[in-house]
C-alpha cells in the first residue's frame, strides 16, 4: 500500500531542501570541513544561558501569553527603536516566534489568498519558495544578477507585477549572497512598493551582521511601517539558533492576524528560552559586537583569499556567506560541490539549491575558525589545479 495518496498535491510536489543532500554526504565521511551549515560558529553568551537555567530553577515552566512574555516583548520594542530607528507597540504590535522561520511562515499565511503572487528576489534562503506554496500562493522568482552584487533593482519588481501580484519577500543582508541593500536602494523598492501596493515581508535575521555600512531597516523608511512586516529573531546575530526563537513586528491589523495562526498553531514559543532572550537584549548586544568583529575580519581574509586562488567573488556586505563564481572551472555548481566534498573533504552549498539564478555559484560559510578556513582555503586551491 502506497501512503502518498494521502498526501496533498502541495507536499507532494514540494522538493527537499538541496542542502539536506550535501549534509547527509559529509556526514557518513571522515574529516570534512564543513563551509556548508548556516549558523554562527559561536556559543550563545553565558549570561544567556545562565538567564534561562534560572528560569528553570524558578520554576518558570508553564506556557506564556500567545504573543510571548510582555517584558520580552518590551525589549524587543526598544531594542527595534534604538538600534533601526522603528516603533512598534508592545502591546498589539510584537509577536514572539519560533525561530523567524515560523515568523515568516505566520506572515505569509496571514496575507496569501488560494494562488496570490509574492514576489522572491534570488538567489534566496531556501524556504522562501516553499513556504509560499504552502500558505497556497505562487512563489515568483526575481532573477538579480551577479554583476549588480545580486541586489534588487526596481525593474525586477516591474517585470514580474501582475494583477495578483500581493507581496514582496526581502532579505537583507541576504542568505545566500550577503548583499546589503543601502538606504537609497531600499527607497527605490519603497517607491515600487507604493506604486503597485505591495506589503513587504522584511527578512532582517541578519542585521546585525553588517560590515562597511549602517544598516537600514526597511519599515524605517518614509511610509513603510503601515505596508511591512519585519522578521527577525536571535539565531543569527545572538548565535542561538538552536533556541528557536524569533519575532514578528506589523501594525496591529497584520500582528493580530498572525496572532490567530500563531495561538491556533503553535500556542507561544519556549518560555525558557524568552527568559533567554530577555538576557540578550538586556545585555548582549556587547557580545554581538565582538562576534561581529570577529565576522568582519573572516571575511575579509576569507574572500581576498577566495579570489587569489581564482574563485571570484564580491566583498558581501553582511551575513557570514560568500558567494563566490565557479564558472572558470566549467562545472555546474552541484559537479563542483559533490567533486570539492568527494576529493578534498570540504563541504560547500552548490548556488542552484537558493534558486537558478544561483547556478554557476557556490555558497560558503565563512562562520568557522580561522584555522579551519585556513585548511579549507588549502583544499580548494589544491582542488582549483584541476582547472588551470
Ligand atoms: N531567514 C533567513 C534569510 C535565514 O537564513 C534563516 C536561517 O538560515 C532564517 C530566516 C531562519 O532563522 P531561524 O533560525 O530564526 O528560524
């Protein structure tokens, strides 16, 4: 008896995340240096961890309000004010999520109709396409292009609006290409958004995690508040992915809309670690800044040495990936991952897997040791030979 006749036509035809592949490879073999994983190489702050253990000691083990722990989402608000220069009301405004993965999953159910168009600039985080098809939308690829940094330009927006064009999914810094859009492109979107009406999903897990410039939040641009809803969380600039815990910011009309999924689906996120995160914010934001700086000096090291060794590649502006061209050595990107990983025991993330415009590009992680990437770097030149 087959039991996929059960399953629905939108799951059916759902394809597993390419990355999973590339791990379950690396996995059954011995010393490989993985450059593939999407997370910070640190632990979380100890002031952290010791805020959630006391919360168990205390006995804080019971459900908290739909939206998360009121003082959780105070810090948050101020948090948002003081570092991206955005106001939300604690109070209606602010929801505490599971990772800012359920944030985004909560956010595109709340505005997606049966086969609404949300526009996804690519390459992108690998969730993105699904996570609309899921909410019963059509996911609509934006191709950006490696000569323009892979940024977003209004005329992507412009060719793909139609009439049931809904939404616009942004993420800046981006995963997998760590472009930063600046103020002044995020203004040229702002302009598109107004003009066709769009609501944008602001993915900014990464904001932290600048280099060159400040950041500019989108909903913090003129007029953006009422048509944005913000995504982000502590996995990425906090390193606590393994936490889960992320938030959601909108006015109220969206944030109560998310609200119903989220207490219908999920109930609240983990209390202890919202008491976690209370810590984080309270007094992490030191510890953000040296991981921070220690980012900073990897990837600087990181890409000059990725280009020495004929593997061309922009400084990206933030997140911990580089996005380095492989169309010198004549491979698709999935024949120069499997290859790299097989002969030389270094695990990459072939660029096709965050979507076609990704094709001819690998993505690396850069959160990993200095001395790791250093053994890495000697790998891949050695494996880079191959093609001189
Ligand atoms: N958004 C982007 C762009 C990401 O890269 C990731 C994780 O890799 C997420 C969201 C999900 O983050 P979280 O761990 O908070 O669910």
């Amino acid at each position: 008896m087959t039991q996929e006749r059960y399953l629905s036509k939108t799951v059916s035809q759902l394809k597993p995340s390419g990355i999973r592949k590339f791990f379950d490879l690396a996995a059954g073999m011995e010393g490989v240096i993985s450059l593939g994983v999407g997370e910070p190489d640190f632990v979380t702050s100890w002031n952290v961890r010791e805020a959630c253990i006391l919360s168990l000691e205390q006995g804080f083990t019971s459900y908290t309000a739909n939206a998360g722990l009121a003082e959780l989402r105070v810090e948050i608000v101020r948090y948002l004010q003081k570092k991206f220069n955005v106001s939300y009301r604690y109070e209606d405004e602010v929801i505490v999520t599971v990772g800012a993965s359920q944030a985004l999953d909560i956010a595109l159910r709340a505005i997606t109709d049966p086969l609404d168009e949300i526009l996804i600039p690519e390459p992108c985080f690998v969730s993105y396409g699904p996570l609309v098809s899921l909410a019963g939308g059509v996911p609509v690829p934006l191709h950006t292009k490696a000569e323009d940094q892979f940024k977003l330009l209004p005329e992507h927006i412009e060719a793909a609006i139609t009439d049931r064009t809904k939404g616009l999914l942004l993420c800046s810094p981006s995963n997998p290409t760590g472009a930063v859009l600046n103020k002044k492109e995020l203004e040229q979107i702002a302009e598109m958004a107004e003009k066709h009406d769009l609501i944008i999903l602001a993915d900014e897990i990464y904001a932290e995690l600048t280099y060159d410039e400040a950041y500019t939040s989108f909903p913090s641009l003129k007029g953006m508040q009422e048509r944005t809803i913000l995504i982000s969380g502590f996995s990425k600039g906090f390193a606590m992915t393994g936490w889960r815990l992320g938030f959601v910011a909108a006015p109220a009309a969206l944030s109560q809309a998310m609200l119903k999924i989220h207490q219908y689906a999920m109930m609240c996120a983990p209390t202890m670690a919202q008491f976690g995160a209370i810590e984080a914010l309270k007094n992490g934001l030191q510890d953000v800044e040296q991981m921070k700086k220690s980012y900073r000096q990897r990837r600087n090291y990181f890409v000059d040495s990725l280009n020495e060794i004929g593997l061309p590649c922009h400084l990206p502006g933030g997140a911990f990936y580089a996005f380095p061209s492989i169309a010198n050595t004549g491979l698709s990107s999935e024949e120069f991952a499997e290859r790299l990983l097989l002969e030389q025991k270094v695990a990459v993330v072939p660029g096709h897997v965050f979507g076609e415009s990704g094709e001819g590009f690998i993505r690396c992680s850069y959160a990993s040791s200095l001395e790791q990437l250093q053994e890495a770097l000697r790998r891949i030149s050695i494996f880079m030979k191959n093609f001189q």
